[in-house]
C-alpha cells in the first residue's frame, strides 16, 4: 500500500452539514450514476469532453470500470479516489492525482459536489481535509489545481482553502467541447499556519464535529 491509502478524512462541520472524505467504493454506482446524471447542466461546463454522450457515460454500469480503475491507479500510488459524503450521504468526488514523487512530491486535485447542497461549505470542507490529508499521510509538497476563469464558485473554494494564483495556462483542456483557458493555481506545504481545516475553523467557515 502507498502512503496516504485508503483513509477516511473528517468529519468537518459546515452550514450544510458533517462532511467526510472516504475513498469510492463499488457500491457507490448507483447513487454515483443518478447524481452525475441529476446534475449534467452544473457539471458538464467545468468537466473534461467524453466521447459517450453524458447519460451513457453516467450509467450505472459505466461505474464498476471506473471504479476498477481508480482502485488500480490508487494501489499503483497514483491517485486518492475519494468520495465525498454529506451525513453520511456520497454527494460528489474529491481526486488527487497525478502523484509524482521523489523530488516533486507533487500532484493535482479536483473536486465536484452536488448542486442540491451547493454553498453551504461542503466543497470549501472537503478540499480542506484532502489537502491537509495530501501534506502530511501522503507525504506531498505541492499540490495544484486547474480552474477556468469563468468557474467563480470553484476559484473562491481555492481561494479559501490557500491555493495561489501562478499562471494562466492557455487552450488548457478539452472542456464542454472546446480547448479552455484555466487559470493554474498552487499550494506547497506549510504555506498556512497549521492545517488547513484549522484555518477553516479559526475562521468560523467550519468547525470540528
Ligand atoms: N460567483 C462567485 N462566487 C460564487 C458563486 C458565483 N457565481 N457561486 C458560489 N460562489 C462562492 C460562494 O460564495 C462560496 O464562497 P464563500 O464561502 O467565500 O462565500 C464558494 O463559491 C462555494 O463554496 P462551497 O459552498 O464550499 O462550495 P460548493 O459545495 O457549493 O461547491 C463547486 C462548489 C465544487 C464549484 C460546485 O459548485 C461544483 O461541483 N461545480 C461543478 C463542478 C466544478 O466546477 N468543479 C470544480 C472544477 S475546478 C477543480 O476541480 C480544481
């Protein structure tokens, strides 16, 4: 096993609710499939083309593949594949990947979360755990994000968790079916004092459970 695999993150209290981070499980296809498929006009502007068209890919047979791949990549060290969970509930995904180690110690994470339960702090708490998690089991320096531009609500949970801004990276990514602009954000560890949940707490955005 790698570093930092599996775990369970959490729990954090914020306006919505407890929020915990645990890693995807198989029997997340159902609730997996009709939430992707539930929130396809939320999710599809910020997301990587597919080739399927959005229902198809979001079956829930599309799942056990899926699955079986992210538990490949995370057994290889690769990637954290977690879910993230709402009391108890899986309301959208949390994944690091790309880990490099040696002396980069790097890797990129990503998020997406339920519309339904959107602005009430879930994300802002989940990326907090993920990146704590990332800079101390995990054993990572840096980690970086990508977001487009226009994606205000993503560039605001970045910028309350501690991401900086350090480029714009040009026809980026195929994106809702074109190459989009995303702005390249980072964060290197101890750039906060202490965790980045207890910022979050300090602050009064969240709180332990
Ligand atoms: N303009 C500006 N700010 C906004 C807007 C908006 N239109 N909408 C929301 N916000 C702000 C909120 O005010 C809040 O900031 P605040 O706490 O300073 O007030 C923040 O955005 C949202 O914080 P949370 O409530 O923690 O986030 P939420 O649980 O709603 O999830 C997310 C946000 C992940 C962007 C969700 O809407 C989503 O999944 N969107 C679709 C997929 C996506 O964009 N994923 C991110 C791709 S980029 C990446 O992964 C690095």
């Amino acid at each position: 096993s790698h570093p930092g695999w599996p775990a369970k993150l959490g729990p954090l209290v914020v306006p919505a609710g407890e929020v915990t981070v645990r890693p995807v499980r198989l029997r997340d296809a159902a609730v997996w499939s009709r939430t992707r498929i539930d929130n396809r006009a939320h999710l599809e502007p910020w997301e990587p083309t597919g080739e399927a068209p959005w229902d198809m890919r979001h079956a829930m047979s599309s799942w056990p593949p899926l699955f079986s791949s992210l538990k490949a990549e995370a057994r290889r060290g690769m990637m954290l594949p977690f879910a993230i969970e709402l009391n108890g509930t899986f309301v959208g995904q949390l994944t690091v990947g790309n880990i490099v180690r040696g002396a980069l110690r790097s890797a990129w994470i990503g998020y997406w979360v339920a519309k339904d339960v959107g602005g009430q702090g879930v994300a802002t708490a989940a990326l907090a755990l993920g990146v704590d998690h990332c800079f101390s089991s995990a054993g990572l320096h840096r980690l970086e994000a990508t977001v487009r531009p226009e994606n205000a609500a993503s560039q605001a949970v970045l910028r309350n968790v501690g991401f900086r801004q350090e480029g714009l990276l040009q026809r980026y990514l195929d994106v809702d079916g074109a190459w989009r602009d995303h702005i390249l954000v980072a964060m290197t560890v101890g750039e906060t004092s202490g965790t980045v949940a207890d910022v979050l707490v300090r602050s009064g955005r969240a709180a332990w459970s």
